[in-house]
C-alpha cells in the first residue's frame, strides 16, 4: 500500500505561498483492472500501486494545479496490447493492435479529467 498524500504539508505550503502552483509528480492510481491484464498475459507487475483516486481528487479541489499520471495511461496502453496479442497471437500489424491501446488512452484520459482530476468544462 502506498503511502497517503500529506495533506498537511499541502496545505502548509498554500498558506506561505498562496497562489504558488503545486505540482504532485509520480501521483498515477496504477489501476488494479490494468495490472491484472498485463499480469494475466505475460507481465510481471506483482507489487504495483498507485495513489487512490480519491486522494487525488482531494488535492485537486485544494492548491495543487498539476497531477502527473503518465503510467496510468501507459498502463491502459500496456494492458490492451497485451490482451490484444494473447487473443490475436497471428497479429502483427501495428495498426490492428494501436486501434483498442488509443481507446484505452483515451478512456483513461477521460476518467481523469472528469471523475478524478477535476478538469470537465474548464478548457
């Protein structure tokens, strides 16, 4: 299990520096559903978290403007393929196996900016 945000020292940091953007690197929810795929087809993430999402979403509301979560969508990306080239073992064609790994990118994506990130209709 990972450990929680401290939001103490969040909030520490947007009393003495209000306004300052805060950005948490390294703050990926590593989605359990993608680890078992990847797992279940040939990978070996056996010990894989992430911060929860609801962490995240709290330190969204408060002073932080930038949530990095790259491996999640690597995760998303990694899971497909996998999945993809244990069901279609004869597939080799990039264009076959990308088309569902660009579908999980951009669900996750989604799920990001509206459930989690706090980013719907802000653009």
């Amino acid at each position: 299990m990972p450990p929680p945000l401290r939001f103490d020292i969040l909030e520490e940091v947007s009393k003495r520096l209000p306004g300052f953007p805060i950005v948490l690197h390294g703050s990926s929810s590593v989605p359990q559903e993608f680890v078992k795929i990847i797992n279940e087809n040939g990978g070996k993430m056996p010990d894989a978290v992430g911060i929860p999402e609801e962490q995240l979403r709290q330190a969204a509301k408060g002073a932080v403007c930038k949530i990095n979560i790259d491996s999640d969508l690597r995760l998303a990306m990694t899971a497909s393929i996998r999945k993809y080239f244990a069901e279609h073992p004869d597939h080799f064609d990039p264009r076959q196996y990308l088309k569902p790994a660009r579908i999980a990118i951009k669900d996750m994506v989604a799920h990001k900016l509206v459930d989690v990130l706090g980013c719907d209709g802000k653009a």
